[in-house]
C-alpha cells in the first residue's frame, strides 16, 4: 500500500493512472483529471475532490468515508461496494 495521506493532487492529470489500494487520507483532488483511474479499494477518507472529473473511473471498494465529491464530473464506471458513509456527493455521481 502507497501512501499518498494528503497530498495535493489539484488540478493534476490523472487519467488511466493505477492507485489502487493507495492511502490518500485527506488529499486534494481539486480540478483533477481522474478519468479511467483506477481507485479500486484506494483509502480516500476525507478527500477533497470537488469538481474533478471521475468518468470512468473504477471506486469500488473504495473508502470514501467523509469525502467530498461535490461539483465531480462524470459517472465513475464503478462504486460497488464503495463506502459512502458522510460523503458528499453529487447526484451525478449517485445515479451513475
């Protein structure tokens, strides 16, 4: 497992990128590019992900406890599983 606890990702291109299983804990998310990333079962508590662009991004299993996903654009390709407890969400991303 990497850990990335609160880096600052913001407006950063991301697209495709492999972080699996990371810990970002509390990282800024921003205005980023995450499209086709692959968050699948990432630790994201408290991440700050306003307005960036999830679609097609895989966040299953993923630990989105208290995380804020607000003014996100696009649908990831997967929440399966995800945990949302205290997320902020965009309907957006809740309707796929």
């Amino acid at each position: 497992e990497t850990a990335l606890d609160r880096t600052d990702f913001s407006g950063c291109d991301l697209r495709g990128a492999d972080l699996s299983r990371v810990s970002a804990r509390g990282a800024r998310f921003v205005r980023a590019d995450l499209r086709g990333a692959v968050l699948r079962s990432a630790r994201l508590v408290h991440a700050i992900m306003q307005k960036a662009r999830i679609e097609g991004a895989d966040l299953g299993l993923a630990n989105l406890f208290g995380a804020d996903l607000s003014r996100s654009r696009g649908a990831p390709s997967d929440l399966e599983g995800a945990r949302l407890a205290r997320a902020v969400v965009s309907r957006r991303v809740a309707d796929g």
